[in-house]
C-alpha cells in the first residue's frame, strides 16, 4: 500500500533516516548532541562560529540578539521557515545552537572564500557570509536552500500521487474522473465511476497543498493522469512541476 502521510516539519523528519529532507542539515541543531570529537582542542574556531555563538549565548538567556550580531532580528524568520517552528523560537533556536558549540565548525565555499556553511561533523547547519570584517548568517544563500527544499518536496509528493494512482487503478479498475480528482485517494468516491475495491493512500488531506499554498493539480488527458504543481509563481506556466 501506498500511504501519504501529512509532510512533517524537518525537525521530525531529521528522525527519517531513510527519507532525508533537504532541510533536515538545520534541525539538526534540535537532535541530541553526539559524542565528543576527538582532539577539540586542536580545532581552531573560525570567525563565523565566534560570531553565532555570541549571539546564541545571549539570545538563549535573554531572548534578545546582540546588535550587528550574527543573526539579525529579520534573519529570525528566515530561519523559521527553515525549521518550522513555532513559539519562543529564538531562545530555543539559540540554546540548541549554544549546545552544539563543541561540534561546529566552518567550511568556506570552494569559490568564495568570504561565503560558507557552518557545519556540525559535517551536517550542514547554516550558511553564512562575510560582511566587512564582521561574519553574519547569509540569508540569500538560506532562501535558495528554502526555494530548492520547496521544489524537491513537491517532486516527491508529485511522484507519491502518481505510485498511489496506479494503485488505485489496479484495484478500482479505473483513473479518478476530473470531477473525483486527487480527493478519491482520501476518501472513497460516492459517485460514478465507482473504484470496485477501493484502499485509502492518503493519510490526511493537506498533502494534497503544495509547498507554496496551492492545490496539485489533475486531470485525465487520453485516459492518463496528469499531474503538476503551480510551482514558485502559483500560476500555470512553463515553470509547472510534474512527476517527470
């Protein structure tokens, strides 16, 4: 059976090891600590670590970043879409980060020195650039990593609906109608044509959204289901993701 579940939020899916998001790197800053690298003191920390930790020692007691910090208070939300988080995100997000201070460190992008990703044992964390002599969170890089995660998830999903459709085929006899859509894979169509035998693959209905707020689209083109996203811009266009 195929079955859908509701996408969780990357903090849950870093558990998955088996089905990684491309967001889960940054939630890893919410897993348990791993064990103690060996020979720590001989690690040099970079500038980059310097500076997102003396926002997180702050931030994590006093909920308030420090000025020209690291992280700025319009960073916050960038980084919230990153986790999808909820309250009391940033004396959360700070201690998790304080937390792992033993285990960061920086790697700088091959062509740009001035740019790179902190790294906990080699999990990507956050990026992060340099701007005058200060390091701060780079949140240019974060919202490509944002948009990138958000098209690789509806891939996915797009590739779920399209193994759940066959499916339902072989044991209904029959593709969805337009009118029946995407919903006959929640719950059982009460009108013609009727599936004769009929399994639920989908867990909950809000898979059926994509990661920019729209509905996935179907419909029967030559007996054949067509399936798409709006994608990014929330219109159809040449731009619309498919399965393929």
């Amino acid at each position: 059976m195929v079955l859908l579940a509701f996408r969780a939020n990357p903090v849950s899916l870093l558990r998955n090891d088996e089905h990684p998001h491309p967001l889960t790197c940054l939630a890893l800053l919410f897993a348990p600590s791993w064990a103690e690298p060996k020979n720590e003191g001989q690690t040099k920390v970079h500038p980059a670590v310097q500076e997102l930790l003396k926002w997180a020692e702050v931030a994590k007691d006093t909920g308030r970043s420090l000025r020209n910090s690291f992280i700025n208070a319009d960073d916050i939300d960038t980084i919230k879409e990153m986790m999808k988080e909820g309250d009391d995100f940033e004396k959360q997000f700070a201690a998790a980060v304080y937390a792992e201070k033993k285990h960061l460190s920086f790697e700088e992008t091959p062509d740009d020195p001035s740019r790179g990703m902190i790294v906990s044992e080699e999990k990507a964390l956050l990026p992060a650039r340099k701007a005058g002599e200060r390091w701060q969170f780079d949140p240019e890089a974060a919202e490509k990593m944002i948009a990138q995660a958000r098209i690789e998830t509806a891939q996915t999903d797009l590739q779920s609906f399209k193994a759940a459709l066959e499916q339902y085929k072989a044991i209904g006899g029959t593709y969805p109608s337009n009118e029946q859509g995407l919903d006959s894979l929640f719950e059982r169509p009460t009108k013609a044509p009727r599936p004769r035998r009929w399994v639920q693959n989908v867990s909950r209905p809000e898979v059926f959204i994509d990661p920019w707020g729209n509905r996935y689209q179907y419909r029967l083109v030559n007996g054949k289901p067509r399936l798409s996203s709006l994608g990014p811009d929330g219109k159809a266009s040449d731009d619309d993701l498919t399965p393929e």
